[in-house]
DNA sequence: CTGAAAGCGCTAACAC
DNA sequence: GTGTTAGCGCTTTCAG
C-alpha cells in the first residue's frame, strides 16, 4: 500500500531539493519560474500536501485556536461559536472546540489537552470568577482572552459588556413601567457576569428608593420544579411581584413557559425581562424584552484580540491588553408593559 | 526568557535517557519502580507536559477528529455537536469543529485543512447527495462517516434515520386525522434527507389514494417572504390546504411563527407537522408534533463507528462498513388535530 | 530493564 | 536562486 507522499517524493520528482519545494510551498519570492513549475507540476501529479503537524514542530505554530464553552447547544455559545469559527477561519485559524458543561473539572482537563496539542491561543466563554487556572495560564504570557464572563480579578484580557449596567438598564426599565416589586432570577453566581448583574440589579433598586427584599429573588438551579414553586410563593405574597427580571433569556423563556402553564399572562399579569437577546427571544412565540449583549461583535473581538496577541507575542506587556467592554442595549419587546393600578 | 520544558531536559534531571522518559509517560509495563519515581519526579519539577504535535508525527495519531457542519447555530447540529464532542472526548480525542454554512466550497476547504492537520477521521453532518469530495476521501480509505445526510451512491459510511419511512409516517399522522389537502415545505433536495423525505410524502399520499399536487409543495429557500406567499395561495385556494408537512422543525416553526401574524390558528384551522424533534419543538410555546431523527443516538453511534474505524483500519473491508439505519419516531403533541368537517 | 541512535516531514540557517 | 545540513520533540528499533 502507497504511503503518503512527502516533500522529500515531490523534490525527487521535480529534481530540485526538498529545500526548493518548500520554498514554492511558502510562496518564497525569488525562485527562477521553471524550477516553480516544475515543483508545482510534481506537487500536482503526486497529489501532494503539506503535512501541518511537521510543519508545526519547527514553526512553533498550529494555526489552530481552542475554544471552550460552557454548553455548545446554548443558543448564546451556538450563536458565539459560529462566528467565533467563521472570523477564526478568514485569519487562517481553525477552532477546537471543547465543552466544559460547565464543570470546572472539564475546564481543566479540555485546558490541558488543548496545550498539549500546542493551540496557538485559546478563547474562553465560561469561566468562574475566581478560576485560578487561566489566571496561571494567563500569567504565564500564553495567549488567552474571555468573552462573556471575567475573572473577579481582572487580571485576564476579556470582552464582555458592562453587565452591572445592563442589569441596572434591565430593572430600571421595569420601573420606569412603574413596577415596584421585581423578582429576580438567577443561577448561582459564580460567574462574574451573573454576579455583576446581580449588583446591578440591587443598585436599580436602591436609586429608586426600592428596598432589596432577598424572598423575591432566586439563586440557583433553574429546574421546573424550583421555579415553579418560587412563582408560586412570588404570585401569593401580600404584596405579590408584578414583574420579573431573569439573569438570562434561557431562564425567562423557562419562566415564560411556566407561567403559560399556571395561566398567568405575560405581561398583563406579570412583566419579564431577559438577557442576552438570544435569537429566540425574537421569536413572536416568545418576544421577550432583552437586554442585548452584543454577543456577535463580543465573538468578533474576543478572535482579533486573541490573534493580535498571538500574532504579536513578543510586543510590549502593555499591549497585551486586549480587554474591552461593550455596552449593552435594551431591546423592548411585547413581555414587558405598564403596570395598571 | 525559559522556554518550554521537554522530554530531553527531563531526562537530564532524571538522570536517565531520554528514551526511558517516553517509556514512563506512555506506561511502558517493565520500568524499575525507582526510576518511574525518578521521571516522575522530574516531571512534576519541570511541569513538563508533552508535546502532542511532536508525539503525533511520529505516531500518525493526532486523537482529533474533525466535525464538518453546516451550521452550528442550528440546533439540530448544536445538539449533535454537543454530544459527538463529549463522547469523542471520553473515547480519547478532540474535536476541530467547521462549519460549512452549507456551502460545498466550504466544505471543500475545510475538508483540505483538516486532512493537512492530520486529523484521524472526519464526521461529516451536511453533504449534497453527489458530493464527490466526500466520496473520494472515502475511496481513498480515510476514516469518514456521514450523519444525518449520506450520499446517493450509497458508498459511504453513514447513519441516518429512514428518512422516507419518517417522512411517510408524518404523512400518515395527518391521514389518519382526515386531512387530504396536505402541503409539503422543504428547502431545495440537494440533501439526500431532503430528497428522501420527499419521496415519503409521495408514497403517503399515493398509498392512500390522493393525488400529489405540485402547487400543494413548496421547494426552495425559506424566507419570510416566500412562506407568507405560499401560505396565503395554499389558504386561499378553492380546495384549500388543511394541514401542512415542514421538512424540519425550523420550517414548521418559521411557517408557526407567520400563522401567527396571519391569524391562522394552530391546530384549529391548520395542523402542522415538523421533522427533527429539536429541543425547542417541545416548548409548551411551540408543541409541534414532529418526528424524532433520535439525533443524540446517532451522534454517538457516529463517534463510535469513526473511533472504530480508525482504530482498526487495517480490519477486512466488510468491517469497514459502519452504517446504520434508525428508526424515525412519531412524537404527536399539540399543533395537529383532527380535522373537522 | 535501559541507553544510543535513527527518523517522523518539514523549515531555516548557511553556503555557493 | 538553490542545495546541504541541522534540528523541532518525540517514539522506536536495536543493542546490551
């Protein structure tokens, strides 16, 4: 059985040396015509083509970027990838691309493969706020930068929006639509940007004089059962909630469905906002009021940062910082309305 | 500034070859318990950690495997990607995703770099039915294997529902409800998932004596505009439609979504019935009947069968065929009903 | 059980 | 302009 046929077949072929073919490979300015053809000519009839791994053992390069996520078939990380992939591919890059279910422990491992399989530089999606390992591999001057959440310390290059302002634009909208009591659910709040649009949903609260009262917020796992009971309790207090602001859309649309379930209309009995503006939330099924995170230009500059630092390596330290923060937008649609007295 | 560590400078440290270093990292059986712990040792010092793309030209393996689809946005392929990832990850590779966006360029490029990266086989979730890329490398024995799509020649690994069966069996589903005047939308046949499906909606029709109606289908790209024509003939027409056949759940959703804008309700004036069984299709917003492709199962048994491939690739040929047909699953839920007369 | 040496396929000085 | 010669960091005979 033939083997694959290497640079070494194509100069033997051409009559040329193994230098020369990988000259005309790498497109080196000066060589005489004939002898490129005749490279070009073997390369063609020996259906020869260049062998990447060798070709990364001297170079020091892959060209490849490693990408990890907390949940691929999350519409906000499917929608990031994408792009991620696609801009990552017109800078001559490819993407591998790891899912951490967001498990620190996957992060680790998909971490340690990535770097041993020598990726050029790495883009993170999801990482704790206190992680510490991309806070080493970051110090360590190895290419890596964030998108949609940072570190607590913010020693890490990462582009994310202003998400203490997007909750605070969030709940303000709500009040301005003259809701006083607003609940508000959220997972646990280990990522910087579920923490930091906690805070900034305590701060609307507090600039409108309303106080923050912790029994009309959830923090946790977001199953049906443990909504649907803090729906409940929210729905019956004396003084029930009129509306509603969700850490994120996925857990507003979870929270559209089981008011659909109980009878309780949105939003004439009850106001919700998300965040993220997933393309669902678009959807007349759902039409969600959002705040956007801009998570398609986030993707686009999380890819020309990374490769401007991994292009860049050997500038200056300033330089290194690629972090940027976006604004983000409210996006009004038919889930929030005026409360009437 | 210290460069990387490698398995030289271990050695030196240890005290040993270089050679005996390779031996402990890949577990060699016979090592004097007191060396191992030496390397060992050194290896924790250094923080040496091995240079895949090193290890990978001399062994041929690059435990990567590339995934080619056609737009991971989709949540069909956000949903397979999701599972192909972790179970390649459990069975020792990663994974470099690209994605198509459903050009046959694409498809051809990508395909290019990961064969230049070395990649040990290639899933692929969207190729045309004459694709002859796919095709030649298939001829050419590198481990490939179709999911979802396959070719029309039949002569590569795939696995796929019964497309044509599922395809009958919604068919049937909306028969049996007492709906004749049944409308077809699919995006153009290039697919074979597509061109199969087609054909089963024919052969239900045929089997139950109604006749196939051209201007009762639409073929072609689905934009908003299209679908709203099409909707307003197939409603407006003397006989009209009673129910409507959507090649995938995001038409069925897309056509949902403009009934919606129309008045049209759903089931009451017009059943509708989806393919694929997305995640979102369960969605009480949504509760599209729709037939399951068993897409988590197919991802898996398309990993397994890669991993087999390529790990046995010098087996007989006859194990060289890792098809499988699934079976496709009516899953009836709130957008169709019995038609009242 | 361990070391020496060759080599995977390519690129990068350095000659000429 | 082009060939020669060394490696990149690892694994793998082949000795011993």
């Amino acid at each position: 059985m033939k083997e694959r046929v290497n640079s070494k077949d194509v100069a033997k072929k051409a009559g040329v040396s193994q230098a020369t073919v990988s000259r005309v490979i790498n497109k080196y300015p000066h060589i005489r015509d004939t002898t490129k053809e005749k490279v070009l000519n073997a390369i063609n009839e020996l259906g020869f083509t260049v062998d990447q791994v060798a070709r990364s053992l001297n170079t020091r390069k892959t060209s490849t970027i490693g990408l990890l996520v907390g949940d691929i078939s999350n519409s906000f990380f499917a929608e990031t990838s994408k792009e991620i992939i696609s801009i990552a591919r017109s800078l001559g890059y490819d993407v591998m691309l790891s899912n951490t279910d967001h498990q620190s422990d996957n992060l680790k491992t998909s971490l340690a493969t990535l770097i041993g399989k020598r990726v050029d530089g790495i883009i993170v999606g999801s990482v704790e706020r206190f992680d510490e390992q991309i806070q080493t591999l970051h110090d360590s001057k190895f290419p890596v930068i964030l998108y949609n959440t940072r570190l607590a310390s913010g020693n890490c290059n990462a582009v994310v929006i202003d998400n203490f302002k997007g909750a605070r634009i969030a709940t303000e909208h709500l009040i301005s639509l003259h809701h006083k009591k607003i609940a508000y659910v959220t997972l646990p709040l280990n990522y910087s940007t579920l923490y930091e649009r906690m805070e900034g949903y305590k701060q609307a609260l507090a600039d409108s004089d309303i106080p923050y009262d912790p029994a009309s917020v959830y923090i946790g796992e977001i199953s049906t059962q443990a909504i649907e009971n803090f729906i409940d309790i929210i729905m019956s207090s004396p003084e029930k909630c009129t509306a509603v602001f969700a850490a994120s859309d996925q857990i507003a649309i979870k929270i559209m469905e089981i008011c659909k379930s109980k009878k309780i209309k949105v939003p004439e009995d009850i106001s919700i906002i998300g965040f993220d503006n997933i393309d669902l939330s678009r959807s007349p099924f759902i039409d969600l009021t959002t705040i956007s995170q801009q998570h398609i230009k986030m993707s686009e500059i999380a890819v020309h940062n990374l490769v401007n630092m991994i292009e860049n390596k050997d500038m200056e330290e300033e330089n290194q910082n690629a972090s940027s923060v976006l604004e983000p937008q409210l996006i009004i649609r038919g889930s929030t309305k005026v409360l009437d007295k």
